[in-house]
C-alpha cells in the first residue's frame, strides 16, 4: 500500500546551488525523507480513497503543494522555523485535521443519508482548508529572490531556478491568511473546485477559509484552527494531544513521561545504605515528595511544557486529579511513611505513591524490591505536606495541612488508559539538556551564574525550548536586538534548576534576584538615558494596556545565531523606564 509514496530512486533534494541559494525540487525529493513519507501515509489510512481517488485528490495537491513552498519556512522566529518547516506544517496540519474530522458527522443536523452521499467531500474540504492556511505567507511575509536577481511570487508557480529567501520587514501578521486567496488555485485544481461547489454548505465555508474569514467559516474553519494547535504545539515541544483531546488526558501523558524518565533515568531507588530518592515495595512506588515536584516541574519545563504551578501544594493536586500518583486513605495525594532498611537507618519521609506499572511496562525491567520495611502512617496521624517544605530529610515537626481540590482515586479503565498513553516509546530529553537531578548547594559567583543563565538562554533559544514574539514569550525582539522580560525570565529559569532556592535562602534573596544580578554582572544589557537597566514596551493592539519590562541586550546575537526582526507588536518607551532590578 505504501509503495504509493516511495520511490526505489529519488534525487537529491539540493543539487548544486550558487553560494546563499538553494536549488529547487521536485515533489517526489522533497516528500521523501521517512518522518514525511510517514506522515502521507497516516494521511493515505484517514482518507481511506482508492488508489486512483487519493492520487487525484491529496497526492496530487500534496505533490503541487510541496513545489510550490519548497524549503520555506512557516515563520521566522516561532513554529516550523526550520528550512522545509511549511512543507512540515502542512504535512502535520491535513494529517491532525483529518483525525479531527473524524469526530463530526458532517453536514451537522443533516440526514444520516445525506451525511454519507458528502461524506467524502467534506473530509476533501477539510483537508484543503488545513493544508492551504499558511499558504498566504508565501506571498506577502516573504520576499524570495532568484539567481538572476528577479523577485519570484507564488502565482507564477514553482520555483525553476535557485533561489533565496528573507522576510519583509513591516509586514501585517493579519495579512496572510487572506493573502490564500491570491494562489490557492495554484494547489487545487478546476475539477476539484468543480466537484466542491456542488455541496452548498461545504462550498460556503470552504470559500471564507480561503479568504482567512473563520470566524463565519463554522465547522471547517474550527478542524483548521484545532488542527493548526496540535501541529504548532508539537513542534514547540509541547504535546499535540492538548489540541486534540481533553486536558486531562494530555496533561495526564506529559506528567507520566516526566515522571517515567526522571526514575528509570535519574534517580536512585533502594540505596543500601539509607538515603534514596524512593523506594520500591511489591506493590508500590515511594518517592520523596518535594524532590519529585521540584525535578518533575524542572523537566516539563525543559520539554517547553507551560502552565505547570510553580508552588507545591496546587501541583500535587495536579499529580492526584490525573491518576498519577495514588491517594490515601483521606483521599490526598501525600503520604507519611516511615523507611526502615532493617540495618540501623530508619526516618519517616512525606512521599508519593506510584503504581509501579505507570514506571516499567514490563515487570521484569522492574529493580529489585527494597529489602526493608515502608510502614505507612494511619488515618488518624497522617498530615498533608507543606508547600514550604524545603528539603527531603525526616520529618520532624508537624507539616501544614493544604486541602486540595476535590478528587477520586483513578478507576481501572483511567489507570488502563493512562499506561495505553506510553505505548509509543520512552520519553526523552532534548539533545544539549539534561534533568535537574543535582542537589549540590556550593555557592557560584555572580559571574558564573550569569553565564550559566547566558549559555541556557542561548541554547534554549536555538532549540525553540525558548519561544520568542509570542503573546506568552518571556524573549522578544524590539529596537534592533533582544528583550529579556524580567523577572519572568528569570523565575523560569530557577523553575528548571530548582537547587538554586537554597544558595538563594541563604544570602535572604528570592533565587531568580540571585539569577538576575548575576546576569547584570556580566554587563551585557544596554542602559537607559536616565542610566537605568530596565525598559518598558508597550504592546500594540486594540484598546492595549499592556506594558513589557525587561532588559535590552547590547547584541542580540549574544543570544541568537541571526539577527531577527523586531516583534512588530511593541514598541519601546524610552521615558518611563524604570530601574526594578
């Protein structure tokens, strides 16, 4: 079936090209690297055509389509930045739309006859709507010059000769998903329009995806915008499923990779002779509560996984509300326990309880179990844990009792499709990073912290880990260089090397004041007129109030491999600038 898409021979995707050009391809090249033949042939299985209908209504758009955007980028700082990232994207985005398309029976509220004689053309539509919504940025974000020096558009077709490529400057972030309009022709063909305009309701909306209206675009315009989630949230290093399922089940797989590698990877279990980071019994895992949620926060962090709480208390209620960890008998996720190793070491610990299962599919991959005793607290004694507490040693004084929100234990189908969620392979770090598994508290000097913060920003920021010019980012571009929002990019920076709390405790300072002054050591911020570190931003926009404050780097390639552009959405305010360091 999949010899549809492959080829014994392909050529070369980039033949020789003159310095700073890259050569054109053909369809057959540029869709033949394995990640896209997979992604057609998860395309092929959902549009569920014979071999003469696929070929003429997705492998042909498809084919026209990858020649038309070549090795383009889908944006200049953020998703699919990548060369080939809008070949990627609208890959990624007819495939997520297809699967979401399965979920509707469409027209909505028509006849279960009628539903079927359109079953086809709907799921056509959709895919068309997905795979042309980016398509505008061709046209109007990029300017892209051939090697005689004359300017190439997308309604002249396919580019024939080399080529290069660097984003207008000034240009409308609105513009281009009208901007579809000018050469969605150059994908779909007469006949496939043709067929479409024959289903009044499907041709309506198609018709106002196409001209970037989906706000009247009704269903079709909602699978694009679904779609379009789940395949920039994969590629910024979150998980696809927030777009395309409940958050509960999402959240539920991000935390369960988190925790599956940190233990197997990271920690050590059942040490000899005492300490450990946990404990395995037959029936349970056991695992030292505040280390655990400092280095699972840290690791989602580092996986570019956004809205973890940053307190104690409100992420162990995360934990329990998924069916992570196992409550006890008050229905509260944290445990009291005392570990006795049978030879002389005993201490009690406030612990997690986690199914060993979640942690090692197969049984015979488990450790072996611990050799001593887990004797958990009873109802009457146990105490919740405090968010304050600030280290794993035994538990000496009475912990403040946090009440979390209301939940249940996990029923056995939630448990069963929580271990389903990890059938796909072990979760990994992101090549350059590493878990923050160190618990070291020697002091650094304000030079070598800053650095550090310095070489994290960097690397974080080339492997997109660090987003930029997004209405969440912590890093933007504004005036010529880079502004680094204070103090919130220095709080995620303590989120993801949480060991810093405690240098920080002792010199009386919050750890991310530590990480900033340690950064305006190194002196490679720019000052304000009035001598002064901190700048301000307004954000541009309808009725905006919003303002950004934050430090100017003297170079922004002291953080960024190229210089950007500047976010056209904010605009300095050189006078009010304030010193909040």
């Amino acid at each position: 079936m999949f010899s549809l898409f492959r080829r014994n021979k392909v050529a070369p995707l980039l033949a020789s090209a003159p310095s700073g050009f890259m050569q054109p391809a053909c369809a057959q090249a540029l869709l033949a690297s394995p990640r896209r033949q997979k992604l057609l042939e998860n395309i092929w299985q959902r549009a569920s055509l014979s071999h003469p209908q696929f070929t003429d209504l997705y492998q042909g758009p498809l084919n026209r389509y990858a020649e038309l955007v070549q090795q383009l980028p889908a944006s200049q700082n953020h998703h699919h930045a990548h060369p080939g990232g809008m070949l990627d994207h609208g890959l990624e985005i007819v495939a997520y739309a297809l699967k979401i398309r399965q979920t509707y029976l469409l027209p909505i509220g028509a006849p279960p006859e009628s539903q079927s004689a359109q079953a086809e053309a709907w799921t056509a539509a959709a895919a068309y709507s997905a795979l042309i919504h980016d398509l505008g940025k061709i046209a109007v974000d990029l300017h892209v010059e051939l090697e005689d020096g004359k300017s190439w558009h997308p309604w002249h077709g396919p580019i024939k000769s080399p080529y290069r490529f660097r984003y207008m400057k000034g240009r409308s972030y609105q513009l281009h998903g009208a901007a579809a309009a000018l050469i969605y022709m150059q994908i779909l063909t007469p006949s496939i329009l043709d067929w479409l305009s024959g289903f009044q309701e499907l041709w309506s909306q198609l018709i106002f995806v196409l001209s970037g209206h989906y706000e009247h675009a009704e269903i079709l315009g909602e699978i694009v915008v679904k779609a379009d989630q789940a395949s920039v949230a994969q590629e910024l290093g979150g998980n696809p499923a927030r777009a395309l399922a409940a958050p509960k089940q999402s959240l539920q797989r991000q935390l369960a990779d988190g925790l599956r590698y940190l233990v197997r990877e990271t920690y050590k279990l059942n040490q000899p002779d005492g300490p450990s980071d946990g404990w395995l019994t037959q029936d349970a895992l056991w695992l030292v509560s505040k280390p655990i949620a400092d280095q699972l926060r840290a690791y989602l962090l580092t996986q570019g996984i956004e809205g973890i709480p940053s307190s104690n208390a409100p992420f162990f209620n995360m934990l329990q509300d998924q069916g992570v960890v196992q409550t006890n008998d008050q229905d509260k996720a944290i445990w009291k326990a005392t570990i006795d190793n049978a030879c002389g070491w005993r201490n009690t610990f406030t612990l997690l309880k986690v199914a060993p299962a979640l942690i090692w599919g197969d049984p015979n991959e488990r450790p072996s179990v611990f050799s001593g005793t887990v004797q958990v607290q009873t109802a009457s004694t146990l105490e919740q844990v405090s968010e304050d507490q600030t280290s794993a040693d035994p538990v000496s004084a009475p912990a403040i009792t946090v009440e979390p929100v209301p939940s249940r234990p996990p029923t056995p189908d939630e448990t069963a499709a929580l271990l389903a969620l990890l059938t796909d392979g072990e979760s990994k770090l992101p090549p350059g990073t590493e878990a923050c598994t160190d618990t070291s508290t020697q002091p650094i000097s304000k030079t070598e912290l800053g650095q550090e913060f310095m070489d994290w920003l960097k690397d974080g920021l080339a492997s997109r880990r660090i987003i930029i010019n997004d209405a969440k980012a912590l890093v933007h571009t504004v005036s010529g260089t880079v502004m680094l929002v204070t103090p919130g990019i220095f709080k995620r920076y303590v989120q993801e090397f949480p060991t810093l709390e405690a240098q920080a405790k002792a010199q009386n300072l919050n750890a991310w004041q530590m990480v900033q002054r340690g950064f305006e050591k190194l002196k490679l911020h720019r000052k304000t007129g009035k001598s002064l570190n901190i700048w301000t931003c307004q954000v541009i926009g309808p009725r905006s109030t919003k303002q950004l404050r934050g430090y100017l780097l003297n170079n922004a390639l002291t953080a960024l491999s190229e210089m950007p552009f500047d976010n056209p959405s904010l605009n300095l305010v050189t006078e009010t600038a304030e010193d909040c360091a």
